[in-house]
C-alpha cells in the first residue's frame, strides 16, 4: 500500500503506514513539535534522523521491524519518552551509547530484542528506575550491566542470548514477575536468587548449562 503520511499540528500526531518500505523519515517531522506518538514500524529505515531530537512532547516511539543500524544522539532529548520499541532491527552497542537512552529516566517500555547488541553497559540503563518491560532477548549479549536500580521492573526479557550467569539484582527485585532466561549459557544460580524474586511467577531456563538450582525453588510461593 501506498504511504499515508498524516501530520496535524493541532491534534498532536503522526501516522505512516507499515508495509509501505518507507526508506527515511521527511524533513518535515523536526516541525511536530507537539508530537506525542510516531509509529514508523514495518518499513525499510536505516536510520532515525537528528531531527527526532526536536520531539520534546513525544511519549511513544515504535520503529520495529526496520533495518534501523544507526541512533542520533538528538534521541536523548526526548525526555517524555515512555515506549521505545526498536525491536528487529540492527542496532548494536555502540549506537544505543551514543543515543544516550540511559538518560531517558521517563521510560516504563523498553525493546531492543532481535539486534545485534552484544554488551549493555550501566550507562545505557542508568535511568531506568521507571522501567517496567524490559526486553533484550534474540541478540549477542555477553554482558549485562546490573538491574538492581530497576525496581518497578516487571517482566525481563533476556533469553536466546550469550549470558554466562544471571542478571545482577542487586539488593533484589521486588515486582518481577516474568524472568524469560532460556537460551543462554547460564550456570548457576545464586543460593538467594528466589529470595531476591519474591513476586516471581514465571522463569525459564531451559537450554543453558545449569546442572543444579538453589534449594529456595521449593519454598518460592508464587513460581508456577
């Protein structure tokens, strides 16, 4: 179908059709200043324009299932933003570090699934403290930055990875429900890992290397 390109300065949106293999975004998106939703998935983007940095009221940013490689810096102004969804693309490391997202302290939804990042480092989730849906699985990753300042988080993403241990919780993770973990290289636990997880109701691991798991499984009360 043909690309529907809607932008209405007095309703505050934008709209561009998926499927439409859209191959960058108009010069014209740095003057929505007042927009506060930009769906762009489904098309052929390779890039997102420093444009994007003039978005200071946009709330959600959907850009999955592109071919997106590169992030401008300008990103980190978006200082409203609470979705990020860049899912099946090709960002990597270096281009989530200098997009500076760590700053985004307003995130609750957060998705780099399906890319080709290999190491998330603590500058790239430091302000995270908001974040409630983390998702990173289906990438490279071989280190992760520790997550115990994400207390709000609730479901954590992170399997068909590279992880040789678990996620650092820190002092814990209080409203975690949902750790997806399998496919990974996983192996072992720490003895107070289910303590650290009380709210747990959904882990998986299979397809990792653990021989054993802590004793505290048996008495976690709400793991199905």
């Amino acid at each position: 179908p043909a690309l529907l390109l809607l932008i209405t300065f007095t309703t505050y949106y934008l709209l561009l059709t998926y499927y439409s293999r859209l191959k960058e975004l108009p010069p014209a998106l740095g003057q929505c200043a007042m927009l506060i939703s930009l769906d762009c998935n489904d098309n052929a983007l390779t890039t997102v324009p420093a444009a994007i940095g003039c978005l200071t009221e946009l709330s959600k940013l959907l850009l999955y299932k592109n071919s997106i490689s590169s992030l401008p810096e300008e990103l980190c102004k978006c200082i409203k933003l609470e979705e990020l969804n860049l899912f099946n693309n090709k960002v990597n490391s270096a281009a989530i570090m200098k997009a500076a997202v760590g700053g985004l302290t307003r995130l609750k939804e957060v998705n780099f699934a399906a890319n080709k990042v290999m190491q998330v480092k603590e500058e790239q989730v430091v302000g995270w403290t908001e974040v409630t849906c983390l998702n990173w699985y289906d990438n490279r990753i071989v280190k992760l930055a520790p997550l115990g300042h994400c207390q709000k988080l609730e479901e954590l993403r992170l399997f068909g990875n590279q992880l040789p241990s678990a996620p650092d919780f820190g002092r814990g993770m209080p409203q975690l429900t949902i750790l997806e973990l399998h496919k990974n290289c996983i192996t072992s636990l720490p003895e107070n890992f289910f303590a650290l997880c009380p709210a747990l109701a959904k882990l998986t691991l299979e397809q990792n290397q653990l021989q054993s798991l802590p004793d505290g499984i048996c008495d976690h009360k709400t793991l199905g």
